[in-house]
C-alpha cells in the first residue's frame, strides 16, 4: 500500500491514463483493420489521412513507439498501392 498522499494520487491518475491509452490504442487498431479490409482505392487514401494521423499521435504519446508507427504507416501505404 502506498505511503504517501502523492502516491495514492499517482496510482489514480496512472488507471485514469492507462484506460485513455488503451481505448485510443484499440480505436486506432480498429480503424487500420478497416483500411486494410478496404477494397476501393480512393475511399482507402481519404481513411489513410486519418489513420496516419491516429498513428502519429499514438507515437507521440509515446503509446506505441515511432518505428512501430513508422512501419504501419509504411505498409498501409504500400497496400492502397496495391490496390
């Protein structure tokens, strides 16, 4: 158990946090399922716009780390390509 007044207050925030994360980290997910099961090339890159800009954000809060982020990016791409 926490002894001091601080770190009750910092196990608060960190669940609080940790709850912000994870619904972003799965939204984000979500919606790159989505792209990739996109068969239309131009309804693909409007989505991409806004997954890019998902992806960056997570990288930012450093929710996932920049090469990860760099790496999805790099491969949707690759597959609105493709299509």
């Amino acid at each position: 158990m926490a002894n001091h007044k601080s770190a009750l207050k910092r196990i608060r925030s960190n669940e609080s946090k940790r709850l912000v994360n994870k619904y972003k980290h799965k939204t984000t997910r979500n919606a790159i399922k989505k792209l990739r099961d996109t068969s239309d090339k131009k309804q693909a890159q409007e989505l991409f716009v806004d997954v890019s800009s998902m992806i960056d954000k997570l990288a930012k809060k450093n929710i996932i780390h920049a090469n990860k982020a760099a790496n999805l990016k790099s491969g949707l791409a690759l597959h609105i390509a493709s299509l």
